[in-house]
C-alpha cells in the first residue's frame, strides 16, 4: 500500500492501544486564523463539516487573560470556534486574535511546521466539485484527484488532504467526511521521534531510509523530493499523525509565535498536567505559554502550550473528568 493511502486511511497495525504513559487522548487541532468568519465557512459550507455552537457573527471578541496567558501573547481579545471531526474523539479548532502584532506563517508544503489536515471521504469529486465552488486553491499537480487523493489550501493556508479510504462505501455517518488525521512536516525525524515517542508516548511506525512516492508528490504539488515517515496515533485513540520528512527539496525552518497567524497547535489530554509538563520541560521542551508554566483556565484545571523543533505547537490539557456511572 502506498504511503499516500496510509496517511489517510487506517492501518489493522496503528488500531488504538492502551496508551503507554500519561496521554489518553487528543482534544483538539487547533488553528490560529485571521478571520473566524472566513475559516467557519469554508469548512462548514464548503467541506460540510458540522459546527459547534453559535454562528461566528455571534462569537465576539473577548479579553480573557488566561486564554492570552495561554497563548503567550500580551492581554488582548479572543474568539473562537470549533467544527466536528467525524468519528474522532474532537474537532478542528480556530483562535482569532484581535489588537496584536501577529506574523503570518504560510509555510510550503515542504517547510518544517507545514500541517495538512486529512479528511476521509465517500466521494473525491463531490469533495473537489465543493472546494471549487468556494474558490480554494488546489495544490495538487493537475488539479485533479491523483491515486485517490488531492490536496487544497484553506482561506490561510493551511493544507486540506482528501482521500477516498478502502473502506468508503461501508461508511454510514451522514455527510461526505467520515474521518481525519493530520501530518506534520518536520526539519529533523530523528529528533522529532524522540520527543513524540519517549517524551510523550506515540508509538510511531518509522521508516529506516528516505525513498520517493511520485503519487505523494503529484498530489502535494511538489516534485523530486524524497520522503521519510513516522506514522502512529495519538495514544488511546486511532486519529493517526504522520511525521514527513522531505529531501532533495529546497525547505526553510522559521520561527514564529503560537499566536501568529498560521500556527498550528496539537491539544493532547493527559492524566496530570502539571507533572506531565514538568516531565517534558526535564527533557528540554521549551514552553510557549507566559511565564513558562501551566496556565489555570476552567474550573482550577491547568493547561500549557509547549513547541516543538519543528515550529508546531503542542498544548497539553486535562483529561475529562470520568462520565458517572
């Protein structure tokens, strides 16, 4: 099976396991947006994605200092929305900030810190007839489905993958989109692992050597470039995270703020926040929230934002408390 099929479609070996540390589960996928309007239409409407809550003309900015304290900015106003992943545990989140000096990250594709958001469809060609009409940039070389598969760019940037699984046509959940995952283009595999897998417990599929994938590289609109993988889910569920490694491409590593427009943020629920934040703070990880400690937001429960050497971010957020029985 292709790689390009396994990013976003579920492998028998990557099925969820008991988790091996202090993550459970994944909260969010969070992305830092310049118009919450702009973002929320065009997965609502677009991509049929369901929303959560009030429509965005009825979300105003807010000042919230933890939430700013969270996001390592000065105290300033936020809002924010969420859409539904099908058939994960969360959704795909959006912050918009108002009042603040924010740089814009539009990464390539192969540059450290790009993420693509994989959405598994029952149809490629309602999915493509959809992004066409809303205008989306298609990224993928002919602007046409390649080996089951094309990618799109949404109103900031970010990457949109849709890809038919094998199984589409036992899917029964209403809508097109019956399923996500997300990849993660990182500078360095090897560090990368590290952190994912002995700091906070993914248990990756690791690819030994960097070899090509012509249909990957059609359909992220990219040629020549050779690819390494780390694939797993997140522990204790089967949302899958591919780790790409690019060679034999001109890419460049920036630096920006989790608060800059573009930045993309991992929420993952752990057992103990406050321990699990010092158990990666030990192994070098650098926080991204205010004064470099977790952030007490709802109810007395802490949350922290850390980043990765990729210049992706991570926040780390409690587990939900147990449902009574």
């Amino acid at each position: 099976m292709k790689k390009i099929l396994l990013i976003g479609a579920l492998s028998a070996s990557l099925l969820a396991a008991d988790p091996a540390g202090e993550v459970v589960s994944f909260g969010n996928f969070i992305h830092v947006v310049g118009s919450l309007e702009k973002s929320l239409a065009f997965y609502h409407d677009a991509l049929g994605l369901e929303m959560q809550g009030q429509a965005p003309a009825s979300r105003p900015f807010a000042a919230n200092l933890p939430v700013a304290m969270l996001y390592g900015t000065p105290e300033t106003q936020s809002r924010f929305g969420v859409v539904r992943l099908p058939n994960t545990p969360a959704g795909l989140e959006f912050g918009e900030f108002k009042d603040l000096n924010q740089k814009v990250f539009t990464p390539r594709v192969q540059d450290p810190g790009a993420t693509v958001l994989v959405l598994k469809v029952k149809s490629l060609d309602a999915a493509l007839a959809k992004v066409r009409e809303a205008g989306a940039p298609i990224v993928s070389l002919g602007a046409n489905p390649i080996s089951g598969t094309f990618v799109v760019k949404d109103p900031d940037g970010f990457y949109v993958q849709f890809v038919k699984p094998e199984n589409a046509a036992e899917a029964t959940a209403p809508g097109n989109v019956i399923g996500a995952g997300m990849m993660v283009t990182v500078n360095d595999l090897d560090q990368t692992v590290h952190l994912y897998r002995d700091l906070i417990g993914f248990d990756p599929h690791i690819d030994a050597t960097f070899a090509k994938d012509d249909a990957l590289s059609k359909a992220l609109g990219v040629a020549g470039a050779l690819y390494r993988h780390a694939i797993g889910n997140v522990p204790g569920t089967t949302f899958q995270v591919d780790f790409v490694e690019f060679k034999g491409l001109d890419r460049k590593l920036e630096h920006s703020h989790v608060f800059d427009r573009g930045s993309g943020i991992l929420r993952l629920r752990v057992k103990d926040v406050d321990s699990f934040v010092t158990h990666l703070k030990q192994g070098g990880v650098t926080v991204a929230s205010a004064g470099g400690d977790p952030v007490l937001i709802n109810n007395n429960q802490h949350f922290c934002i850390l980043s990765d050497p990729n210049n992706f971010f991570f926040q780390i957020a409690p587990a939900p408390a147990p449902r009574p029985q």
